[in-house]
C-alpha cells in the first residue's frame, strides 16, 4: 500500500461547470460555492487529498476566483501553508505564460515548467463540482497494480438532468461516461444523452507526472484544446487508460435544482455519515455557538455556528450567522450566510445567497420541483 505521505501532487480546475449553475456563480466559481452549511465544494476535494498525504496542490482559476482566494488564504486550514510544494494558486496572467484557458491542454502547458520542477511521480487533475470524501491513495494502489498510464475515477450512476440538458460553451462543459473492458477503458464518449446507469466519469485522473509532461508538450503543439477529448480519447489503443470505480458517497453539482437536492439529501444520517466518514476541514470564521432563543422549534435541520433562531425551523440547510426571527416559520430551505428571517415571515423552498434579507411578514413559497432563488444581498 502506498504510504500516508503520497507521492503524488495535484492539479484543480475550480472553474469547471460554472455555466450549470449560473445563479451561484455570480461572485464566485464552482469550487466556492457553499455546501453542506458550513463548508465550499473545494473543502471535499483538498480535505481528501490532506487525510491521503498530498500534500503540493495547485488550483488553476480561471474568472470569478476572488472568493475562492480569500477562502483558501495560505491553505492553513488544511495544513498546506509549506515551503515546499502547499498550495499555489494560480490566476490568468500571474506570469508571462499564463493566460485565460479554453480547455485543460491550455492551461497545463500554461503551468509546464512549474510542473517539470516538481518532485512527484503521480499527478491527480480533478474539477471541484463533487463533494467527495475521496480516497486518492487507494486510486493510486489501483494505478499501480493495472499497469495503467493513466486511470479515471467513475460512478456508476444515471446522468443528472442538469447535463443532458447542458449546452457546452467550453471544455469544462463537457461531460464524459466510459465504456469498458475488463477496467479498460475502450471508449470514451462526449456528453451522451443515454438513459439509465452509465459509467459516469468523475473528472478525477491519475498520471504519471512526466508521461503528462510529454503528452501536454505534443498536444499543445498541435493546437489541441481538451485533455479528455483530443489526447485521451484518440489514443485509446496505444494509451492504457484504465477505470478506477468509486463506489463511496458523492454529491455531484449540475444545475440549482439538484444543488438544493444534493443539500437536503445531507438531512439523512446515513447519507451525512458517509460523506463525512473522514475530517472535512473549512475555513474557521469564529462564531458563537449557535442560539436558540425562547420557544425555537427545530426540527430535522442542519444549522451551522453562530446562528440566531427564535422561530420555526423544519427540514432546513442553514450557513453561518442565519437569523430567523421570532414568529418565523422555515421549513424545506437553504439559506446561505447571514441570511435574516425576520418575525413573522412564511417561507418554504426557498434558496438565498448570503446577506439576503425576508423582511417581516413575508410569505415566500416554492415548491420541490422548482425552489426559489434569491440573489445576494437582496431584499425581500
């Protein structure tokens, strides 16, 4: 078994998927938008690669990343503030060589000489819309004994309707199901619309850190864009591309509806146990404890710190620093940051962003095909 300090460094593209979810991403990209009340969607993917001993992580921004730097800051909350290795993140135009990229080919050879200095033999490249509690030395014992050049993390699962229904602007719109032959994978195909349980790729790659060298190097001088569809896919019979199966707990992110969802299914016990099998680490914002004043009812709810409650609370997602009012009735919503409910206010199926504001009184009601979103800092 391959030990706790991995040999093996990693590479984030938090960007991915931001155009399913147009509503989140606003002020933020995939990787920051809040999930599971007190916690962003990159918090699953770099807490992973802590509990396994990776330990050297870059994060490759594309737009929108101002939330995502002052969440990460130095990485200290994930033990990945170091001297050597940590964690990089690198914005467009941080160098001469880094620009705004179309697709994983571009950003990589962007990156190519960072990535030829460092020590590691493996490389993991993953997007951040799936909270997963993910064991990425276990993937990398799987490389090893395949005799792979490079592996791809699957489920087993139907294709959300978020992206059958998706229209890709950019590589990281495109999504991938895998046909396979004894682990092999013998087909790769582009955002099928196939029904049923397919082999859904994850987005997670294992390779080895010269082999990707070589075919970023090649691929970049041809003009290729797309690591999945221009360098895996056409090179399936001289490539040994293998499939590693997850078969674990993931929420994967792919339009608002199954945001909601994803969050609400966190209200089951079995489903929170198994996502949190292993430390999930987040920034520390330093709240109080959260408070329940007078004749708060709370009922099946996942309520982060510092919270104020003093009304009704039933079947609810709430972040940090959510007050609901005296009065108030809440039930089947998810309410982000600093959200205020104030007395007296109705509402159910609902989705705020953070600092919104239901003024006294209110009724505001969606359904469960069709929860309603209000943007942040509004006020209702």
């Amino acid at each position: 078994m391959v030990n706790s300090n991995s040999d093996a460094m990693s590479i984030i593209f938090p960007n991915s998927y931001d155009n399913q979810v147009p509503e989140l991403v606003s002020e933020r990209l995939m990787a920051s938008i809040p999930f599971a009340s007190r916690y962003r969607m990159i918090d699953f993917l770099l807490s992973s690669m802590v509990n396994c001993g990776i330990d050297n992580i870059v994060v490759i921004v594309r737009k929108n990343y101002r939330s995502l730097m002052r969440h990460l800051g130095s990485g200290r909350e994930w033990d990945l503030t170091r001297k050597n290795g940590g964690l990089n993140i690198v914005p467009p135009y941080a160098e001469k060589t880094v620009n705004v990229y179309n697709g994983r080919v571009e950003a990589l050879a962007s990156i190519l000489e960072f990535i030829k200095n460092q020590r590691e033999k493996y490389v993991f490249i993953s997007d951040a819309n799936i909270a997963v509690n993910f064991d990425f030395n276990a993937m990398i014992d799987a490389h090893i004994q395949s005799g792979a050049d490079v592996s791809i993390a699957y489920k087993e699962e139907e294709i959300p309707y978020g992206f059958m229904n998706l229209q890709p602007t950019t590589s990281s719109d495109l999504y991938y199901t895998l046909s396979l032959d004894n682990g092999r994978v013998k087909e790769i195909q582009i955002n099928p619309k196939e029904q049923g349980k397919q082999n859904f790729s994850m987005n997670i790659y294992l390779i080895e850190r010269e082999r990707l060298i070589d075919l970023i190097t090649k691929a970049y001088a041809k003009g290729n864009v797309y690591f999945e569809r221009d360098i895996l896919a056409p090179q399936l019979n001289t490539l040994k591309v293998y499939g590693y199966k997850y078969e674990g707990y993931s929420a994967r992110i792919s339009d608002i509806k199954n945001y909601f969802d994803e969050n609400m299914k966190l209200l089951d016990d079995e489903n929170l146990d198994a996502l949190f099998h292993a430390p999930i680490y987040t920034k520390v914002r330093d709240d109080n404890p959260t408070r329940y004043i007078g004749n708060a009812r709370v009922k099946n709810a996942m309520v982060a710190d510092g919270c104020v409650i003093e009304g009704e609370v039933e079947n609810c997602i709430l972040f940090r620093g959510v007050k609901i009012g005296k009065g108030a009735k809440v039930k089947n919503c998810l309410l982000m940051q600093d959200t205020v409910v104030e007395s007296n206010a109705d509402v159910e199926y609902i989705i705020t962003d953070k600092e919104v504001t239901i003024t006294e009184g209110k009724e505001l009601k969606g359904s469960d095909t069709f929860p309603v979103f209000v943007a942040p800092r509004k006020t209702v």
